[in-house]
C-alpha cells in the first residue's frame, strides 16, 4: 500500500543545474499538487492538476514547471537551480476532482540544497 | 487574495495541560477545513470540518468550525510529550491553502 511516493529522498545540486523531483500515486487521485515547505513559513502551493492533462500555478510557481500526463505521475521540474530553491518539497494527492474539499495525502517529501 | 492564519506561531506547555490552537480564515468557495499534525516528516491527518457547530473527537484532540466567524480551534486536552509537533491548518476551496502553523513542544 505505497500511497504517495516521492523520489529522491535528499539532493544537493549546484546553482544553475536543472532536475526533475519525482511524484507517484497509486490511489487513483485525480487532483495532486506540490509544497515547498521553508522555516516559517508553512506549506506554499508551487503547482497543481486537477486531472491528467490540466495543471495551473501557485503560490509559488516562478522556476518550476509540471506537467500531468497520466494520473499516477506528477513530476516537478526544477529548470535552472537557485540557491533561493533550496527547501523541503511535498507532494500531495486527493481523490476527487476540483473543489471536492477531502484531505491530501502527502509523501515524504524531499529534502533538496542548492550550492 | 484567499489567506489561512494560525495562531499561536509556538506553544511551549507541560504535559496535562490543555491547549486551544486558532485557525482563521478569508476565502472565496469555501469546501473544508482540514487539520494535520507534522512531525519530522509528512503531514498527516487529522480531521477534515465542513459544517459550523458540529465538533470533531478523537481521543484527546476535538476540532471545531465557526463559518459565520470565519475561524477553527483545535484542542488538545491533557496534553503528552508525543502530542509535540507543528500543526497546520488548511483550506480548501479550488485549492488547498495552508497556514504557517503552530508549534507546539509538550514538556515532560
């Protein structure tokens, strides 16, 4: 029963490298979304899909790119790392779509430092 | 602009206190309000509020919504040093929008 899977754990990249954080569910949830989470400053939104194929921003969306093509997957790109980026990220998923207010359920999150 | 405040930011009780944390709220298409506990990893959680007045138990932990004020507390009665850890409050409406989050350390 692997619920919400992120990928990797930790990474340490360099100021300007790109990377693809990774995010699996096997729930069936239509809706999914990204986190970063810094001191203080509580889980900001980054980028969520409703569904296969839709995605829309954030909070927080400037240096990151998503995209949605299936419902298991929703990966998160870094595209040119900034020492700003560095921080825990979450990924959550839900069943229902749009506006159906039931709790996330998140992953383990990965721990990510930029030099 | 939807917004989610929690307060207080931290908490520092003994253990068998009783402990009200606030969430207040100012959004459009209200869903649900939804309670987690973080501890070193993961969210995980706690209780999901969708009607005023009708309030939420497990064990020592109730919940309760006020959508005419606009507000939630969570409370936690007779506190244990297990129950330390950073809660967070959201709001659903298209979108789940988090608080910052209260810390709470229970000391033994």
């Amino acid at each position: 029963n692997a619920g919400v899977t992120q990928t990797p754990k930790f990474q340490v990249l360099k100021t300007g490298q790109s990377m693809t954080l990774q995010c699996a569910q096997d729930m069936n949830h239509e809706y999914m979304s990204w986190y970063r989470q810094d001191p203080g400053m509580g889980l900001r939104l980054i980028h969520y899909s409703v569904g296969a194929g839709i995605t829309d921003q954030g909070e927080v969306p400037n240096g990151y790119n998503v995209s949605r093509s299936t419902t298991e997957d929703f990966p998160l790109r870094l595209l040119s790392a900034a020492p700003s980026q560095t921080s825990v990220y979450f990924c959550a998923s839900s069943r229902g779509g749009q506006g159906d207010g039931q709790p996330q359920h998140f992953g383990d999150g990965t721990r990510l430092s930029i030099l | 602009e939807d917004k989610v405040v929690q307060s207080p930011l931290s908490l520092v009780v003994h253990e068998g206190d009783t402990v009200t944390l606030n969430c207040s709220y100012e959004v459009t298409n209200f869903r649900s309000l939804l309670w987690y506990k973080q501890e070193k990893k993961a969210p995980t959680f706690l209780f999901m509020l969708t009607s005023s007045g009708i309030e939420k138990k497990s064990g020592r932990l109730s919940s309760i919504l006020d959508k005419k004020e606009l507000f939630s507390i969570l409370n936690i009665t007779a506190t244990q040093t297990g129950d330390s850890a950073v809660y967070l409050c959201a709001v659903v409406t298209y979108k789940y929008i988090f608080g910052t989050g209260t810390r709470l350390k229970v000391l033994a």
